[in-house]
C-alpha cells in the first residue's frame, strides 16, 4: 500500500510540472504539491527530456480526456448529478469545474486516509482552496476531521476502496443520493487492485446506481514486451500491478466492465484520445518540447486507455 500511495505524490508532481511548463491551466495544484526541481537544459540531458515530454504530453491527454467524458456527462444531466472520484489524490477538479461553472450537485472524493489527511490539511490551511467550498456550501456549519471533510457540494472520504460497504457507508454517511445520476471516475486505481477487488466495486457501482457511467483510465496491451518493461520498472519501486491481467487488451477491459453489471463499454487507447483532441492545441503543446522522435511515445500512449460504462434506466 505504501508504494501505491507514492504514486499519488508521483502523479502531482508530474501535473504540477506539466502545468507549470504551459501544457494546461491549473491554478490550484500548486496548493497542494511542491515545484519539482528545474531541469538541465535539453543538451545536456536530452534521453531524459525526451522521456519527460512523452511522460507530460502522456498526462496532457489523460487530462484533456477523461475531463471531455466528465463535461459531457455534466451537460447531459445539466449538473443535477453527483461525481465520485475513487482514488483522487490531490486531483483538482472540484475547484477547477466550480471555476467554470459546472458543479454537480455533490463532489464526492475518495482515497487512503493518510492521503485524505494531507489533502485536508491543505484545505484548511489554504485559503484559495477552503474559500470556494465554504462559498458553495449552504446549511450547517462545516463537518471536519482528520480523515474526512464533508460541505454541502464537497466531500472527500478516507476509505479502502477494496471493501465496498465501507465505501458505501462512508459515502451514505457525507449524504451520497443513490437516486441521483452518477459519474464514478477511476485513474490508475484499479490496476492496483486484485482482479476480484476491482470487480467488486465495479457491480457495486452497477447495482447501486440506476443511472450511472464509470470513467477508468489505466493500462492496456500489457503482454508485449514494453508492457513488460513497464512492470518491471515499477516492480523495482515495490509497486506491485495485481490486476495487471485485467490491462490485456481493450476487449479485456470492456468486458471487466460488461461481466460486472454494466450495459454499455467502450474502450480506446490514449494514441487515438490524442489524434481526437483539438489539433491546434496539439501543436501548441508539442512546440513546448521539440522531438524528432516520436515512435517511443506512441508506444507509451498504445500501453494506455480511458474506458467508459454505463447504465441508464431513464434513457438519459
């Protein structure tokens, strides 16, 4: 579990660079992770500079699409809707959809308590981040601990998400409305996760919301040899993949979804989330890092994808 959790600190500080290099705005993740160390300059280092810009413009369509499918679901339900993101992290989007307008109904968000605790503590000791839940929020006085936070549009939980009725109490207990159409989010979560684990919180999410969709990025084509790699090198951080079987193929990762109580899956690979994004924005964020060499960076996008599910009992 501690190697998992090092990935959350990982993740924010590769976003806070991304961000502080132009490839996408962010103003709130600097409240919650520290700057990282600047780079040599590209002569000096350029193997590692170029695994950087593969790395950041990798995170650069992550970002861009998982937050299209979120805004489409947003729209369709005209924000009269929850999100639960599973495995947050330091993830900004609260802050950043209240920005823009776009709030759901309740932002719920989930992860390990020792995270939750630090992501807390930044809370509360930060005003450009306590401001706008204490401005969205209506009713009583604030709830506040060491491992939760509970407003009325923000929540964050310290839970396990391997036991679901932990989960789901946790969540019912911070005023989860299972009538309300959902949008359940998983990014690099399930992967870390026993194939049966995840399983079970997919056909608890299935079973338990009418209308729901289910967002999950993760790895795929993991058997081939730069799959192997990627194992290995995190197996070296004592970062164990458990549900690796499950990032065979796209068809293994609809059918985990399809087999576990969702109507509907659909899977793609990040090389094709980035050849759907704007490609005016494309250029503008690949002039950031010069590269005559991009077919390891396809390699990389190939072993990644965003799946999504859902079940709509009201034909939304």
């Amino acid at each position: 579990d501690e190697a998992v959790r090092g990935t959350c600190e990982d993740a924010s500080v590769c976003k806070r660079f991304a961000v502080s290099v132009g490839y996408w705005k962010d103003p709130y993740i600097q409240y919650f992770v520290r700057q990282a160390k600047e780079r040599k300059a590209p002569e000096i280092n350029r193997g590692k500079l170029e695994w950087e810009w593969r790395h950041l413009a990798g995170y650069y369509a992550r970002v861009h699409g998982v937050s299209y499918l979120i805004k489409a679901f947003l729209k369709k339900t005209e924000c009269n809707c929850q999100i639960v993101n599973l495995g947050a992290g330091m993830d900004t989007l609260f802050w950043r959809l209240k920005d823009e307008n776009l709030l759901p109904r309740k932002y719920f968000e989930v992860d390990f308590p020792m995270i939750v605790a630090r992501k807390i503590h930044n809370i509360k000791s930060k005003p450009p981040l306590s401001k706008p839940i204490m401005e969205s929020h209506s009713g009583d006085s604030l709830l506040i601990d060491s491992h939760s936070l509970d407003s009325s549009r923000y929540s964050i939980v310290g839970a396990d998400l391997r036991f679901s009725s932990d989960l789901e109490e946790k969540l019912k207990k911070h005023n989860l409305d299972v009538h309300l159409p959902t949008l359940l989010v998983a990014e690099c979560v399930l992967v870390y996760m026993t194939p049966q684990q995840s399983a079970n919180l997919l056909k608890w999410a299935a079973s338990t919301f009418p209308v729901a969709m289910f967002i999950n990025y993760e790895q795929v084509n993991m058997t081939d040899r730069f799959g192997h790699i990627m194992i290995e090198n995190l197996q070296r951080r004592q970062c164990n993949l458990a549900g690796v079987e499950v990032c065979r193929s796209l068809d293994s990762q609809r059918e985990r979804l399809l087999l576990n109580g969702w109507e509907t899956a659909r899977a793609i690979d990040m090389m094709k989330v980035y050849s759907f994004l704007p490609q005016a924005d494309v250029r503008r964020i690949e002039a950031l890092e010069f590269l005559d060499e991009k077919e390891l960076f396809e390699q990389l996008m190939q072993h990644y994808c965003i799946c999504w599910a859902s079940k709509d009992s009201s034909n939304l």
